[in-house]
C-alpha cells in the first residue's frame, strides 16, 4: 500500500488555519487507489472514511507506457444534509455534510514528496 507522504487531495472548510484552533476536513487519494475523509480540529483528527480502496482512482503503476503520471480528477458535492466525494466522475462515499466541515476556506492538501500538476481548482456556488 502507499505511504502517507504520497496523498494529495481536497481541503475543505478550513478555518484559522495558522492557529492552534485551525479546523479543516480533507478528501484524499494516495497513488495506490485509496482514499481518505478526515476531520481535524485543533490538534485532533478523526477518520470519517479510513483509507478505502476504490476502482476509479487511478494508480501510478496504472499508468499508460511512457507516460511519467496519472490522472485523477477529485470533486466534492456539498448539500444541505449529505456530501458526495468523487474521484474520475464516480462517487467513492457519501457523508452526512453534518460530520464535517464545509463553512470555510478551500484549497489543495499536499504531502510531502509529491511532484504534483494541478491544471484546475474550481468552486462552484
């Protein structure tokens, strides 16, 4: 399985994110198929989907001959009373929007020794 330093994925709901009382939930994908929701909230974070394997996010070793990368496309659908998560258009889980946070800043969530290409972030309202 992959190792923590190689997830990226979606940062949502960020609030005081340079304090001790930062909170924030994030949705992502390591290059082994698998992924993770997970909510943090001052120095504590809690699993609200531990690392799942799933079929739609494609894995580095997957990737075509020649070709250096994969493509993932990672996109969070927030309701009023559940969220979808979705890796390449299929949905991998769904949450009551009540466990996590959605109020907040959005942005991207990188591990360490990724080279990572983002060729789009999008916030529809």
């Amino acid at each position: 399985p992959g190792t923590r330093k190689e997830a990226f994925g979606v940062l949502l709901g960020g609030r005081n994110l340079d304090g001790d009382d930062q909170s924030y939930t994030y949705f992502v994908i390591r290059r082994s198929g698998e992924f993770l929701i997970r909510r943090r909230t001052g120095a504590k974070t809690v699993d609200v989907k531990d690392w799942t394997a799933h079929s739609a996010i494609r894995k580095y070793e997957d990737k075509a001959a020649g070709k250096s990368s994969v493509l993932n496309v990672l996109e969070v659908q927030v309701a009023a009373d559940s969220t979808a998560f979705a890796v390449n258009g299929t949905e991998v889980a769904r949450v009551p929007t009540r466990d996590i946070d959605t109020e907040g800043a959005v942005g991207l969530r990188v591990n360490h020794h990724l080279n990572l290409h983002v060729s789009a972030l999008d916030v529809i309202k």
